[in-house]
C-alpha cells in the first residue's frame, strides 16, 4: 500500500477554525464524491494540526478529476504553493 501525507499551509486570510471547518465540512466530503477517489483511494484520514508553522514547498500534479473538482476547492481554503507532499509505505507495527 502507498500512503499519501498533504503537510498544508492555510491561507493567511482564513482563521484555523475557518481551515478547520472547510477542509472537514466542505473538502472531505467533495474528495469522497470524486470517482476516482472511489476507485484508487481506500481511506482518507484528516490529521488537524495545532500551530501554523510548515517548512518548504511542492509542486504537484493531479489527474483531470481532481485538478478540476477538487483543487479549485482547496485554494478556498488552504495555500497550495506551501503545502508538501510525503509519500510512504505503511509498516504496521500494531494493527
């Protein structure tokens, strides 16, 4: 399995409870409808940070689904320039 990690950097003129709220009422929810993520994604987990600090940029590339759904919507609510991109294989040590 391949395990995708967004670390985002929220838009200045957003509060975090404002992030907060987007990203878990508006976002989720719009990443799920999407067919592909139906199709390739088997769990989309939302890990809320608590300070703002996030180091370095990625640039990124999408299939045309979510380049035309989904990152219209993310630059509502988040700075996409700032945001990295980890990507990881899952070792489970306690499952």
């Amino acid at each position: 399995m391949i395990k995708l990690s967004i670390l985002m950097v929220r838009r200045s003129d957003l509060t975090y409870e404002q992030f907060i709220q987007h990203w878990r009422e508006v976002h989720g929810p719009l990443f799920a409808a999407q067919s592909e993520s139906k199709q390739y994604v088997r769990r989309y987990i939302q890990d809320h940070r608590t300070s703002d600090a996030l180091p370095g940029t990625t640039a990124s590339n999408f299939d045309d689904g979510y380049r035309q759904n989904v990152i219209p919507d993310e630059e509502a609510f988040m700075d996409r320039k700032r945001c990295e991109l980890l990507y990881t294989h899952e070792h489970s040590v306690m499952a």
